[in-house]
C-alpha cells in the first residue's frame, strides 16, 4: 500500500479516505479478514463501493493499513514516554510507568486494537504475510530494543524480546474484555473501578519483570 494513502488519511481525519479506514478497522475487528467484505465496510463508512475502490484499492490495501496506523501510533506513543536527555541511561521508574500508562490506556480507549491484534495472532497466513514482516516486527524489535538497552537489568536481546511478547500478550488478553474475564473479576476492566487497579497491576508486572536477577 502507497504510505501516502494512509498518510493523507491522518492529515485529514474528516476526510471520505480516514472515515473508510476507521469503518475497516471496526469491521476487521469484528469480522477478520476473511470474514469481512468490502461492501461491508464501504457501508459502515456511508460511502459507495467504487468510492471504497478509489480510495484504498482494495480489501488487503485496507488490511495493511490499519495494521500500520496502529503500530505507528504505539511506537510514538513509547518514543513519546521517553524524554530525549535519557536516552542513553536505564530507564527510571517513572519513565517506565508513563510508558506502561499510556500503553494501556491506549489499549484501553481503543477496543478494536486488541481485537486486532487477537485476530492477527489466529488469522496470519501467507497472503498476507507482509504484515507482520513490515509492520509487526519491526514495530516489536524497536519494543525490544527500547527494553533491553533502557531496562535497568540491561537484558539480553533475547531476553528483550521474550520480555516484550509477554508483556504485550498478558495485556492484549485483558483488553479483550471478555464476558469470561468479566465474570472472573467481577466487572469490565474499563470501568471506573477496575481500570486504575489493572493499571496499577500491568505497570507492576513490568516493574518485576524488569527486576535485576
């Protein structure tokens, strides 16, 4: 997918082109890729068919896309909790835990991201494989890499990475807020109650994992 397609799609967020791509990622979430149907989406959008078309190609164009916008907007959001005077020195306490906040309030104020990614977990296959080796990894190295050199134990790159897929794993399965975990904790982790204790709790795990051995 050109990347300015999605690029004009952020610069105008009023635009035909952003409101398709926001229809795309709500029926995506829901339905996955194969379930999903272009005509599906060009009808959440309020927009015809050939519109659809002319705006992002096809059903993989928009695929690829909302994968993208996600990714770039969680790695700025990690880039953004780190102040540039300590790049070069293990990360503070506080550092850790505006980065694991914005993290999950995010993940938090955005249902269809962890849905997303739930999904893609399940869904992968090589048709549209591109994903995880253009968008996906990358994004998860730069995780990794962030942890492993600002990471008070100063982890192993191997180490990093396990370190970020369990943190990322734990949280995504949270997200998903499902009527069994609801049962289980005795409401929906975005409630008023719940949410500042799971909060506290996620930024806790990452303090432990992080622990020097």
């Amino acid at each position: 997918m050109p990347r300015t397609a999605l690029k004009k799609a952020r610069e105008a967020p009023s635009s035909t082109k952003a409101r398709i791509l926001a229809a795309a990622e709500e029926v995506f979430a829901s339905k996955g890729f194969e379930g999903a149907s272009t005509r599906e989406i060009a009808a959440a959008a309020g927009v015809n068919i050939s519109s659809l078309h002319y705006h992002w190609e096809s059903k993989e164009t928009l695929y690829f896309a909302v994968f993208e916008d996600i990714y770039d907007r969680l790695v700025d959001l990690v880039r953004s909790s780190i102040p540039e005077s300590t790049l070069d020195q293990p990360a503070s306490r506080t550092i850790i835990d505006d980065a694991m906040g914005l993290l999950f309030d995010f993940f938090a104020e955005h249902p269809n991201v962890p849905k997303l990614l739930v999904r893609r977990l399940l869904e992968a296959d090589t048709s549209t494989s591109e994903i995880e080796r253009d968008i996906l990894l990358p994004a998860w190295r730069n995780f990794a890499l962030w942890t492993a050199e600002h990471g008070k134990s100063r982890l192993s790159e191997l180490d990093a990475r396990m370190f970020m897929l369990t943190v990322h794993s734990v949280m995504l399965l949270y997200m998903l807020d499902s009527q069994p975990f609801v049962a289980l904790l005795g409401n929906s982790i975005r409630s008023a109650e719940l949410r500042p204790q799971l909060r506290d709790h996620m930024t806790r795990l990452v303090h432990s994992l992080l622990r020097p051995r």
